[in-house]
C-alpha cells in the first residue's frame, strides 16, 4: 500500500481513548462487516435471473458483485488492521514500563557500586 493510500492509525496516549475501548470498537466493527460480508456473499447473482437482459448482464452483475465483496473484505481487513497496530502499541508501553524500572534500578545499583 502506497503511503498516501496507507491506513491512518490512531495514537495511543494518555489524553485519548483508552488502547483497550479502541481495541474493542474496532474488532467490534470488523465482526459487523465480516456479518456483512457473509450477507453480501450469500447474495451474489444467479445467472437465470440475468439471462433475459442478455448475454453480458450476468457477467456484469457477477463483477459488479464480486467489487462489492472485495470492498467489505477491505474494510475488515484495515479495521483488524487498526486493532492489532493499537494492540502492539499497548503491548509497547506495557512493556517499557516493565523495563524501565528495572534499568533504573540497575543504574542505580551500579551507580552506588561506584561511589
């Protein structure tokens, strides 16, 4: 994906949404549309229901279905997309704040070693 089409991705920091409430909405909207999505699958035309506009409208209607499901298939994919970048951002801090006291700890320790 080029970066002017790249999915913009939202920052977690304390003044935001919680990662958690963010995690949450997006994973809730990607269960929808993949509901969705199987809806519109099931959906697809049946050539017996084209035939008598001609030989093309079912091909038409079958590539015109098939962009629709592409689309929603889209749309799932970049909400998952956007709840595992928030993930990974929580799981970051989570762990620098793991990490961090314990550096700490050690410099101190080996900054009184050395007095």
């Amino acid at each position: 994906m080029s970066e002017v089409n790249a999915t913009i991705k939202p920052t977690v920091h304390l003044n935001g949404t919680s990662a958690g409430s963010l995690v949450e909405q997006y994973n809730t909207a990607a269960r929808a549309v993949w509901t969705a999505l199987r809806e519109v699958e099931g959906a697809g035309p049946n050539q017996r229901d084209y035939y008598p506009q001609g030989d093309l409208a079912w091909t038409r209607a079958k590539a015109q279905h098939d962009v629709r499901v592409q689309a929603l298939r889209r749309v799932v994919n970049e909400l998952r997309e956007i709840a595992d970048y928030v993930s990974e951002q929580q799981s970051e801090r989570d762990h620098q704040r793991h990490v961090a006291p314990t550096m700490d700890a050690l410099e101190d320790a080996a900054g009184q070693g050395r007095r």
